[in-house]
C-alpha cells in the first residue's frame, strides 16, 4: 500500500502543477485585456483624445471623445480590439474639460466616451441633452461602421452605456429610457430633470448605479438621488460618499460651488473606483467584479455608505 502511494505522488505532482501553470479561458472582450487589481487606478491603455463634430440622429454638437489609444495624448490610433461606447454628460454650466481626469481614466480601462460641449448655457433644454447623448452612441455605431473613420472596426457596439454629473446625469437617466441599445448607466450627484429623471428612473428596466455626495448642497441626495433610486426597480444601487460635496465630482470648483469634509483628490477616487468597478461588470465585461459591485467588498468600502436593489 505504502509502495503504491509512493509511487502515484509523482502523477499528482504533475497534475496539480499542470493545473497551475494551464492559461485560464479569458472571454474575448476589451476591459479583459484592460483589468488591473484596482479601478480605481489607470487601466492598461494611453488615453487618447480628439476634439470633432458629432452629427447623428438629427443632431449635431461640437465634442471631445476620449478612447483607449496606442500612445496617449490628442488624435492618437485608437488601441486594437473592440471597446464599449459611453456618453457623458456635463453638469449645469460645466465645460467638459471640468471631468478630463475621470474621461481619462474610463478611457484607460478602455471605455470610447463621447462627452457633448451641448446645451452649456443659461436655459439648457434637459429633453436636448438626453438626445444629444443618445445620438452621440448612434453616432459612435455609424463611425464602427465607416471606412476611414479613426473608430471604424474599434466600438462594441453591444455595449453601451450613459453617464453624467448633476444635469447630465438626469440627462443620462432620460437618456436611458429612451434608448434601448444602452445596457447600463451610472450618475454622478444626478439632479432632477424636466422631464422628470425620476420618472425616468421608474421607467428602467436596466441596471442603474447612482453615486452621491453626503455634504452636497447643490443636488443633494435626498432631494434627488434617493428619490431617483427608490423608484428604481432592482438591480440598482445608491452609492453614497460620505463627506462628499457636488462640486468634488469635477476636478476644479468655480462660482458657486459647494465644499465636503474629504479631499477632492479622495473623492474622485472613490468614484473612479465604484464606476469603474460598476460598468465593466453590468456591461459584462470583467465578472470578477460582482464582490466590489453587490457583495462584501461594496458593501464595506471604506468612505462609502451602500443601498442597493441587486
């Protein structure tokens, strides 16, 4: 008896380091070339940019698109593969260049965004700016398909999802319920819309992430997130961070911006790290990330207070 389990540890040996050193089955998608240990760090790529005029679906806009490229900086080859399609919209009276870190980092972990320069002034019409981002995706699904286009060949055009801050983020939740070619959206401090976003959220059947601030005084969380997300049917989630303000969510402050008791520095990485985590795994992309999306990690991040519907 001795003899025989002598000599079978050998063939054990070799089986389980077989099985350690065998290549695991990686779905062939653009976030499994770009996954780090941490989203809230920069993902694998460049990130890129080029500043254009977007024109689809009867609309047309002055943008600047963000995208995983081969090198970083403006108007760089857009890295191989295919990538998920984001549009993002800016708050009220906020120029688009207030969010480039954020872009920057969706776009290192591979994510092709387009964030309209539309509907920056006085009197913005909400219903404007939710067509306006809508078509930023029809317009992202004509470029994949246009010869000579810098994205011809590069967008998974099976995934797409809506963004935004304060305004754009209740443009993104309109957004939403009218297009049913996005899979997912994520808001940051989404204010409510007329039309209502709320009613809007109501209306989804998609998974629907919205992050708020504790210390916002401008679109603060029980006057507009919370009623956004219990009207939301499940899955969805309210991220709250704690000591967080409206105005961290951007990467400078300006005439009547509000103040927390975090560093906007912490704050956005809190963001980069519950959004990052969010898209890529309700787009389907990386499903490692369900413990930091729903489960334990979520629920005990640090700094942040958890409410969710899975």
């Amino acid at each position: 008896m001795l003899r025989t389990l002598i000599r079978a540890v050998p063939a054990v040996m070799l089986a389980v380091t077989a099985a350690l050193t065998a290549p695991t089955a990686v779905a062939a998608t653009p976030a499994a070339r770009a996954v780090a240990a941490d989203p809230a760090a920069p993902g694998a790529h460049p990130a890129a940019y080029t500043d254009l005029t977007v024109s689809a679906s009867g609309r047309s806009y002055s943008a600047r698109i963000w995208y995983p490229g081969t090198t970083a900086g403006a108007n760089a080859p857009v890295a191989p593969g295919l990538h998920p399609g984001l549009a993002f919209g800016h708050g009220f009276l906020q120029d688009i260049s207030k969010y480039e870190s954020t872009l920057r980092h969706y776009a290192s972990w591979g994510f092709i965004t387009v964030a309209p320069k539309s509907q920056g002034g006085l009197f913005p019409s909400h219903t404007g700016f939710a067509d306006d981002l809508n078509a930023g995706l029809a317009w992202l699904t004509a470029q994949n398909a246009t010869a000579g286009s810098r994205f011809a060949g590069a967008v998974d055009t099976s995934r797409y999802a809506l963004s935004g801050h304060s305004m754009g983020g209740g443009a993104a939740l309109l957004a939403a319920s009218r297009n049913p070619a996005v899979k997912t959206v994520s808001t940051l401090a989404a204010a409510e819309t007329n039309p209502s976003a709320v009613t809007a959220s109501g209306a989804l059947t998609i998974p629907a992430q919205y992050v708020g601030a504790s210390k916002d005084t401008v679109a603060g969380v029980d006057a507009h997130q919370r009623k956004m997300y219990d009207a939301k049917r499940a899955p969805t989630q309210l991220r709250v961070i704690t000591g967080g303000f409206h105005c961290g969510f951007t990467d400078s402050g300006g005439f009547g911006c509000d103040s927390g008791s975090v560093t906007r520095a912490e704050q956005q990485r809190l963001t980069r790290s519950i959004t990052t985590s969010y898209l890529l795994y309700t787009l389907g992309l990386d499903g490692s990330l369900r413990d930091q999306v729903w489960g334990a990690a979520a629920q005990n991040l640090p700094g942040v207070v958890y409410t969710a519907k899975p």
